[in-house]
C-alpha cells in the first residue's frame, strides 16, 4: 500500500511540475493585450495591442509636456521627457527650459549624465533616473516653468501609473511602478506577436485611360443612386487601381467644415462592372462603442499601397482619429489606428497615440 501511495505521489508531482511548466510557457504565446485609453483628471494614458503604453499631461499646459513611455515585458526599457512646444512654432529665442522648471516652485534638478538636455527639450531612459523621479512627483502638485505660464499638472499621476502596471501585468513585480514587489521581471509577460498585414498585388497594372473614364463614368452613375447631401457639383471621384483584376473607386459624399465622408466600393475592372460597398471594420472595440468606421477624409497611398483615414476632432488638426488599412485581396484590413481624444493644441496627426499597429 505504501508503494502505491508513494507512486501516486510521485505521479502527481510530476504532472504538477508539467502544469507549472506549461503555464510559465503559455503567456508568450498566448497573452492578448486589449487597447486602452483613459483620462486619469490631468493624465491621459494610451496602450496598445503591443502593450505599450504611454502617458502625458493634458488641459491648459500652455506648451510645456511631460511624456512617459514604456514596452511590455521584463525589460524596463522606458522613457521620460519633457517638452516645451505644440502646434504653434517656439519662439527662436525663448530660453532654455531646464534652468527654469520648478516643482512646486522649488527649483527641479535634472541634470546630466542621465539627462540628455537641448533647450526645449529634456529626456531620459535610464531606470533609476526614471523611477526616482515618479517617486517624487506622486507627492508633489505640479512643474512649472519660471517668468511663464507653462504648467504641468501632477493631478491623475500616479493612477496612470497604476493604469500602465495593470495594463502589462506588472503588479506585484519589481518593474512595477506602483505597488512593488519581490516578483522578478520575468513574471511579467512579454509583448503579444506583432500581426503581419501583406500587401496583395503590391504593383498592379496601371489603369488605362478607358478604364479610369469608364470607371469614373460608373462612380458618377453610382453616387446618384447613393443618398448624399453633398451637392453634385462638389462630389470628386477617385479610381485607384488595387489588383489587376480590380479598382478602388471613392466618392466624395457629406461634407461639413474640415471633415468629408466618402463612400468607397470595390470595383471589378472589366465590364460588366460588379462592385460592393467598402466597409472598414476595427479589430477592437474602440471609445466610440462602434467598430465600424466611416471614410473620413479618405485618400489612397500608392507607394504604401494603404487606404487612409482622417477624422479631425478640430480644424487645426490636433485631436481625432486617424487610421491605415490595408487590402488583402477581399478586404481592407486594419494595419494602424492612432486617436488623440484631447483638443489641446499638442500635436498633429503623425504623432497621435497608437492603439492598434501591425508590420
């Protein structure tokens, strides 16, 4: 009896350690990172289907931008820095921000070797500088910058902080920021697979002449039969060549002060023309609570071979939403999405927050 329970141990313990083994394994192959945005009162935090994550002051700054980034997995590979600048273009001869930056009107040191610092702008990537730092500034209520009226509030730091923990996985780790502990890096799961989006047909056959008049015809034809607002003499049509087999035909469709929708349809590229409605959908679930979205501002690259779209939450082009897709032959496929909910005067398209990339 003693040999057979000893053997029933012996039986358990190893598939224990199997267990151990396969759940130590099945993160990195598995782990799926969801995209994120959310607004901690003056910190907006940002992370993406790689996990990462990043984090900056928002509201009335007046120009002067702290930015926390930091990549999923047991690598503390971060970076801070902070930024006098904006839309607007700085003045050549405003001084140099490091001398003048206090916290809580004492003044801030951050001097090299670890900082590289230019006159509008600091940084750094080393760990310990970093941490320090965040470790100081939970306590404190803002930076400012001295004879100016650049502020950057400290209200909602840390809960980005935490938001950023959670979203990878770091809590109870030595890497977390928020919340410690004895757990080594390891613990923490690494970055999903990057998603790969092939192009198809990468040249196609240019369009001839009487394929892009016949097209164009055919698009004219079609957007009467479409329920449109936009007056028929500013409606533009746009016949791209997608495969040698089919074309990209976009109609300019509502129109308000700087957004206009298009209508898109995939058209075969011989008559009779056989064509369908181009509908972009999201991999995920975004703020909207939509997943479908519209062509706003659309344009086709043809030396990227993507679909584009821009959605401008103001004229000046500092907030909204701005998509890549790509076509694989029966649809397009999301390839990046990048969104800057907050109008702030910050930034432009090409630097908005990504929640969705792919190579």
């Amino acid at each position: 009896m003693f040999v057979s329970f000893a053997s029933g141990i012996l039986l358990f313990m190893r598939h224990s350690l199997f267990l151990i083994f396969m759940l130590s394994v099945l993160p990195a192959a598995l782990v799926q990172a969801a995209p994120a945005q959310q607004l901690f009162t003056a910190w907006q935090v940002t992370c993406n289907n790689q996990n990462f994550c990043i984090a900056r002051n928002t509201g009335e700054h007046n120009g002067l931008v702290m930015t926390l980034s930091r990549s999923a997995g047991a690598k503390t590979d971060a970076v801070l820095r902070i930024d006098l600048g904006g839309l607007a273009t700085i003045d050549p001869k405003a001084p140099a921000i490091a001398p003048r930056l206090l916290l809580d009107g004492e003044p801030l040191q951050l001097a090299p070797p670890h900082w590289q610092v230019t006159p509008w702008r600091l940084i750094t990537d080393h760990p310990a500088t970093i941490t320090a730092l965040l470790t100081t500034l939970q306590q404190k209520k803002a930076i400012t910058l001295a004879n100016g009226k650049q502020v950057i509030s400290l209200d909602g730091l840390k809960e980005a902080l935490q938001f950023i923990d959670a979203q990878q996985k770091r809590g109870g780790s030595e890497t977390a920021w928020i919340n410690k502990g004895a757990q080594p890096p390891l613990s923490v799961p690494p970055a999903p697979a990057l998603k790969e989006v092939a192009v198809v047909n990468p040249t196609p056959t240019p369009l001839t002449r009487e394929e892009r008049s016949d097209l164009t015809d055919y698009g004219s034809w079609r957007i009467n039969s479409s329920e449109c607002s936009l007056d028929p003499a500013r409606r533009e049509v746009r016949v791209t060549a997608l495969t040698d087999d089919k074309a990209l035909l976009m109609i300019s469709c509502e129109a308000g002060a700087y957004n206009t929708v298009d209508l898109a349809w995939l058209v075969s590229r011989k008559k009779p023309f056989a064509s369908h409605l181009v509908r972009l959908r999201l991999p995920f679930m975004p703020s909207s609570d939509s997943s479908e979205m519209e062509l706003m501002n659309a344009s086709f690259d043809e030396k990227n071979r993507e679909l584009t779209t821009l959605a401008l939450g103001r004229g000046i082009g500092d907030c909204g939403i701005q998509t890549r897709w790509r076509f694989t032959g029966q649809r397009f496929r999301l390839v990046r999405y990048a969104e800057e909910p907050t109008c702030d005067n910050w930034h432009g398209p090409d630097a908005w927050p990504t929640l969705w990339i792919t190579r």
